[in-house]
C-alpha cells in the first residue's frame, strides 16, 4: 500500500498555523451550535485519517469527546463499487447532518479523494474538498458547495494541499474563501418566512372550500365562472366535485389551475383593494415568441395561456406593492437566475428545466426570502408539435423556525409533495414569476 511522504505532516502543521492567523471576515457563516470537529480530528490523525487502510479498515465504530466534552461518533465504511474507504466523523447529540465530516481514501493506494463536510441541517446541502491534480500534498484544494443536486459554487480555490486540511475546522475554510463563497447564504434569518409560512397555512386551511373544475375560476365579484366564456358555474357540476371529507355547504367555487393561481394571489389583492383581479386582463399577450411557427396556433390552441396569465397574476401584486400600476414586461417578475454550474439555466420565456426546480427554490429561499412564484409549465404536444403552457402550480419554498427547508406545492386546488410533483413533470420546463408574500394578517383567500 501506497503511504504519503512524511512531508504530509509538517504540511498538516503549517496548514494549522495558516488557518489560525486567517482573519475573519465581517458578514459570515454564523452559526454558534455548529458542532466543530478539528480538536477532535487532531487527536485521530495517526490512528484513523493518515493509518495504513489495512488497519482503519480492522477498527471498531468508537464514540470520542472532543476538548470541549462534546461527544463524536467516528467509524469507517467501504464502498467497493466506488473503490473508496469512507471515514466519517459525526456530532453524536446531532439528529441532523450538520456538523458530520468525512475523508473518503482510496481502497487501491490509501490516497485521499475527498472530504466531505455537511454545514447545515439538510443532508442535501454539503461542501466537498478535492486535490486540483494528482498529489493532495502539493498545489491547491478546490471546494465546491452543493445543493440538491447542483453547485452553487465549483471548484474555488483553497490555494492549499488537501492534506492540510485533515484538521482545518469549518471556520477555517469559510476565512480562506471569504472573498469568493458568499457563506451568509447557508445561514438563513428564519425570522424572514414569517410571512411565507403564514400564507402557506393559510392557503391550506382554504383548500376545503374549493374543489377542482375544468377552466373554472372565481371572477372580480366572487362569482364562480368557467374562464373562457365567463358564464355562472353551474351549482350541480360544482356539488358533483365535492370529494369525500369536504363540506358541500363551504364550497365557494370550483377552479382549476389557472383559477386556483388567480384565488391564491387574490387572497392578496381583495384585502388592499377590496376587489378581485378581473379576468379577461390575465389573458392580455405579454412577450412571448412571435414565429410563423407560433401565429397561426396562438389563440386556437392558447400556447402562451398558462405564461401570460402567471405573468399578469405576479404583476397585479407587484403593482399592489408599488403602489403603481406596472405591466408584465417591465415588472421584473419573471425569475431568470442562473445560480448553478454545469446546467443550462434559463432560457428566455421558457425558463428552467424541471429537474433544477428543488435546487433552484432553495437557492430563491435563500436570496429572495419571503416571496412565491407562479410557475407555468410547458411542453411540446399537439399537432403541429409546439411548445405550449398549458399547467400553473403555485410553488412556496421557506424555512421553518429551526432553519429546515421546505418546498410547498398547490395545484389544482390542493397539496403535492415536491418530489411527486418533479418526478410527474420530470419533461416540462417550468418559468417562474415573482410574488412577495403578504404580510401575516394580510392575507385572505
């Protein structure tokens, strides 16, 4: 087995006299509970991060205390298929991940291939430290930061050897990248999705009152109308969607998609203005393709629908909060982030790929707290095969008062787990238009 040169140590030294003497940077990760494990990895150098395999291979999971009395699990688990030996180190008092880091070695040679460190409460959410090129004890570390699936940061540099790192803590390498990773973002103000976790209670404690019907809406003056033609919803066909547990008597209305956006963003306007958003308004042409493709399909097959009603939804409760009337195309609600490396981030009008959907509403959580979005999904279908909008969902992502994150999903009045949701439109794009949530108290759907 291949052991690295005793150069390692006095590297591992110089690494901790550089990370000591980094100052700390002003608007940091803060987080006063998260449990370092540096002292601890300091006394486990020889017996488990830099031992022969053969040996780390023969030991017993162990539970440690650190300087300061907290206590550590450290054990080790090999991954033939990935022809890796795993040694993790995990807070024993934590019910989350955070706090866990974990040396992954090669089972070939023993070489490290990376540490993996997990900064909050999601599992989802972690940091990984690999060698830029095929010695770790020489030229630099680079480190990315992932979540759900994407990096919200690739390959940053370190500017040291991996190996010096073996007993850096958290502290230290959010000093050495505090120019480069914004590490405020992994710490979000729980306080800010007051609102947000307001209206998502709120919307589902209206559920009951509505129940889904075909191009059905509630219209300016609370009368239950089918979209298109703007006709009374007939009573009978609303009773005959009543599903079991509802109350027949609470039924308001029937809505589907679109009319299920429209109640949710009226819940915002109605108390401010008294009123409700006027229908053939959401149905104006806002920027959308203008093609020989498109024209002669636009109305008879309402391709742009789903996008010019979510665009006009999001602008009414701009203006409400402006205090202005602001029209779709100058609003700036339309959502056209590109936060992630490696994927092919929005496209004009079209907006995001489903599968960046859960990555793309915790980095939203993070940067745009408080606020929802309408998204409009659309596909290639019919004949001739043309991209249409034909599906609304109201998508709420926030974190509770102990900072876990949440996705929260309602369409077709009523609740669908996030994965479910992917997993069904997993061939959909999806554009997403801005909406601040209301203040708590002020919102009344």
């Amino acid at each position: 087995m291949r052991h690295l040169s005793p150069l390692w140590r006095s590297l591992v030294a110089l690494g901790l006299l550089i990370c000591t003497l980094t100052p700390a940077v002003a608007r940091d990760f803060v987080d006063p509970l998260y449990p370092e494990s540096d002292t601890l990895r300091s006394a486990l150098f020889d017996s488990w991060l830099a031992q022969e395999l053969s040996q780390v291979i023969l030991r017993k999971k162990t539970v440690m205390q650190d300087s300061w009395g907290v206590s550590f699990e450290i054990s080790q688990h090999k991954d033939e298929t990935a022809n890796l030996l795993e040694i993790h180190i995990r807070p024993e008092s934590e019910a989350s991940p955070r706090g866990t880091w974990i040396l992954s070695r090669q089972l070939s040679d023993g070489m490290p291939r990376s540490i993996r460190i997990y900064p909050t409460l999601d599992s989802s959410v972690y940091i990984t430290l690999v060698s830029d090129g095929d010695s770790p004890e020489k030229g630099r570390t680079l480190l990315s930061v992932h979540a759900y699936g994407r990096q919200l940061y690739q390959d940053v540099s370190l500017g040291k050897p991996l190996v010096t790192l073996y007993t850096a803590s958290f502290k230290d390498i959010r000093s050495l990248t505090s120019h480069t990773v914004r590490w405020n973002l992994l710490s979000p103000d729980v306080a800010a999705y007051e609102d947000i976790r307001s209206t998502v209670a709120l919307v589902r404690s209206g559920l009951p009152r509505l129940v889904y019907l075909d191009d059905g809406a509630i219209d300016e003056r609370g009368v239950p109308v089918y979209i298109r033609t703007g006709e009374k919803q007939d009573r009978d066909a609303i009773l005959a969607a009543v599903q079991p547990g509802q109350d027949p008597s609470m039924i308001i209305g029937g809505v589907n998609c679109s009319g299920f956006a429209k109640w949710v963003v009226d819940g915002i306007i109605r108390p401010a203005t008294g009123g409700r958003i006027r229908i053939p308004s959401l149905k104006q042409r806002t920027d959308s393709p203008e093609t020989h493709f498109t024209e002669p399909w636009r109305e008879s097959r309402d391709l742009f629908f789903g996008l010019d009603w979510a665009r006009h939804l999001a602008s009414a409760a701009a203006s409400l909060s402006l205090r202005t009337t602001v029209l779709p195309d100058s609003s700036g609600v339309d959502v056209t982030v590109e936060p992630f490396s490696g994927t092919s981030g929005y496209e004009r009008n079209v907006g995001y790929r489903m599968s960046d959907l859960l990555p793309l509403m915790y980095y939203l959580a993070l940067t745009e707290p408080g606020h929802f979005y309408l998204a409009a999904l659309s596909r290639y279908r019919g004949e001739p095969l043309l991209r249409q909008y034909h599906h609304l969902a109201v998508c709420m992502p926030y974190f509770d008062v102990d900072g876990r994150f949440y996705l929260v999903i309602f369409e077709n009045a009523e609740e669908t787990a996030s994965d479910s949701f992917i997993i069904s439109n997993a061939d959909a794009w999806v554009h997403l238009s801005r909406v601040r949530a209301p203040q708590s108290g002020r919102f009344q759907p």
